[in-house]
C-alpha cells in the first residue's frame, strides 16, 4: 500500500521533466553534447518535425467561380426574296415606250404662225396627232350667239405661248381660226413687229382690240397695254 502512494508523485515528476527545454546538441567547442537523458516509455520528436506555427482557428470561405452569362441567342434575320424582274414578254407589266415626237422647224420658230398656215386644211384629229390631247374644249359662237363651232384649248410644245386655242369650223370640221396666248407681251412689243396700221375697237372690261390692215391678225390689248392674245385666221 505504501508504494502505491508514490504513484502520484512519479508521474508528477515525469511532466516536469517533459515540459523543460532540451539543451542543445552541441556545445561551444562544436562537438555534440550528451542527449538529455530520456523517460523510457516516453516518445519524443525531433525539432524539424515539431509545429513551430499556430494553428489557424478563423475558417475563410472562399468565393465560387463566377457563374457564366447565358449565351446570347441570335436569330437571323429571313428576307424576303428579290421579285425577279420582269421579263419583257410578261403580259402583267407591259414595258411602255413613248416615241419622242418631231416638231417641223417652222413650228418651233413660232407654231402660231405654223398652225395659221394649216387653217382650212387641218382637222382637229391632226391637231391632236401634233400638238397631244387637248386641255379643254368650248363652243364657239357667230355674232349672233348661236354655235358654229368647236374650240380646243392645248398646251404649246415649243413653249413660245402659253396656250394655243384652235377654232374648227362645225361645217366643213376644219381649222379656221387660231388664237394664241403670250406670256409677256405689250401692245408696243406689237408694234414693233408689225407696225401699226391697224383698225381699234373698244372692248369689254376697258380692253381694246386692234386689227390689223395689212395682215390677218388680231390683238386683244388689256388697259395696261399687255397682250392678252393673238388672233390668226
């Protein structure tokens, strides 16, 4: 019973002698000191094996790899095909091509006076055929009121006037008066071409109409002296 009581004591003293540091291997001289003596039954480890560093205890979560976009979807786009051109003989879209028209000369020096030259002889079917459909249309009347004729307003081509009117006969159907209409003409500009041997007549809203005496013309005179048309027959 007695040595059980010394127990305590021996393994108390087998802890200090663990707890204390270990001298070192080697002494001044550089020869290897004697090992500590060791407690049989007690491993030891060396100093390269012992952990000189103190555990972490923080436990850092890393993040996790970033999850990629979804992939854009690309449609691609369905065009309509290019209608194809048609053809020449395709009855649906017929190719239009209007002959460019040949005036004479003397129709572009001046076409009422061309036109003057066809009265009696000029029908309003070969005024069309030259000048193209007409504007407009009225009837002419005699001095009495009562109609003897048809009136055809057309555009001129070569642009001298402004308009050009043909007056056919109801009888025979032919041209028989032409009246044309100036863009920018006075009574002096008249004179000027023609002289002045002239017979003047009043007219209606202060106009005045001048005939001429020795050549089939007339001219219509507003009360500023413009032009407002040529009569030719």
């Amino acid at each position: 019973m007695r040595f059980i009581r010394f127990i305590p004591a021996v393994l108390l003293a087998a802890g200090v002698a663990l707890s204390a540091p270990m001298a070192d291997d080697t002494d001044d001289t550089g020869k290897t000191a004697p090992s500590a003596s060791v407690i049989p039954g007690i491993r030891t480890l060396p100093p390269v094996l012992r952990k000189t560093e103190q555990e972490d205890s923080l436990l850092v979560v890393l993040p996790g790899a970033a999850t990629p976009p979804a992939p854009i979807r690309t449609v691609d786009a369905v065009l309509p095909a290019p209608r194809a051109a048609s053809s020449a003989g395709d009855p649906e879209r017929p190719i239009l091509r209007r002959a460019d028209l040949s005036y004479p000369p003397e129709f572009g020096t001046d076409s009422a006076r061309y036109c003057q030259k066809l009265i009696g002889g000029w029908t309003d079917a070969d005024a069309i055929a030259l000048l193209g459909e007409p504007r407009r249309h009225r009837p002419s009347l005699d001095d009495n009121g009562a109609e003897n004729g048809e009136i055809y307003a057309f555009a001129d081509p070569s642009s001298r006037y402004r308009e050009l009117e043909l007056d056919f006969d109801s009888e025979t159907g032919t041209l028989r008066t032409v009246f044309a209409y100036p863009w920018k003409m006075t009574w002096q500009d008249c004179r000027k071409l023609w002289g002045a041997r002239v017979a003047a007549a009043d007219a209606e809203k202060g106009r005045t109409f001048y005939s001429y005496m020795d050549r089939r013309l007339d001219v219509l005179v507003d009360q500023t002296g413009k032009v407002i048309s040529l009569g030719l027959y």
